[in-house]
C-alpha cells in the first residue's frame, strides 16, 4: 500500500466511524457544522472571519453556516466591543453540550483505534504527521 492509500484510508475510516456515532446523538449536522463548532469553542474572541480563516473556506459560505448554526440555537452572536464590523461568536448552552458529546464520540474512536498500539508508536505517528503537515505548509 502507497503512503496516498494508507493516509486515505485512515482518514475515510475515522470519518465515518464519528460520522456513524454522531447519527446516534439525533443531531442532524454536516461534518462542517460539527468543524465549525469545534472551532468556534476553541477560539478565543472567534469572528466570521476567524472561522473562515481557519476552515480555508470564503467568508460568505461561513456566513450561511453560522446563520444555520444560530438558526438551531448551537451558536449565539454578541456585538464585537473591540470592532464594531464583527461580532463574536459563542456556543449555546446547546451547542456546548454537542461538543461535549461530540468530543467523546471523537476521544471514543481514537481509544479505539490506538487499543493495540504502543505509546511510543502513537508519538511516531504524531511526530510524522506533524512533519508531514509541515512539508506542505
């Protein structure tokens, strides 16, 4: 197997194993709302902008997705006091509680997937990753 399958298919699997224990939280949400939330919760002071940024995606795609997330009561938007143009963007009660479930669903499969392999070998992995993420920046 070339490195393009292995990394492929390691990412398609993980995908969709999450993908698969999400549909059990009855949360009808893309992979990219899920993203998105999980960006907004680590982001301090997150804007529009911010997330765009972050995601590599246009700010007008963004715009539609954070309108979808306030629409279902996941995302609450408070006027920016440092700039007048943006506000910031904050998890619900709601939408804290999903990446709260969400994260474990996520911590879940990655338990799952490293239950046979050695600590040592994790952070190789994680070394590797790392090198390979920055080879391409």
């Amino acid at each position: 197997m070339e490195l393009s399958e292995a990394l492929f298919s390691l990412l398609h699997k993980v995908r969709n194993n999450i993908i698969q224990q999400v549909r059990l939280l009855d949360a009808d949400l893309s992979p990219m709302h899920l993203k998105s939330l999980k960006v907004i919760s680590k982001i301090t002071d997150c804007t529009g902008q911010k997330l765009a940024d972050f995601m590599g995606r246009d700010k007008a795609q963004i715009n539609r997705l954070i309108k979808e997330l306030v629409n279902q009561e996941l995302v609450i938007k408070t006027d920016n006091k440092n700039d007048g143009r943006s506000q910031i963007l904050s998890l619900s009660m709601r939408g804290s509680e999903l990446i709260k479930h969400f994260n474990k669903i996520e911590k879940q499969v990655m338990n799952t997937m490293v239950s046979d392999i050695a600590p040592e070998q994790i952070e190789q992995f994680i070394q590797l990753a790392s090198k390979f993420k920055n080879n391409l920046d």
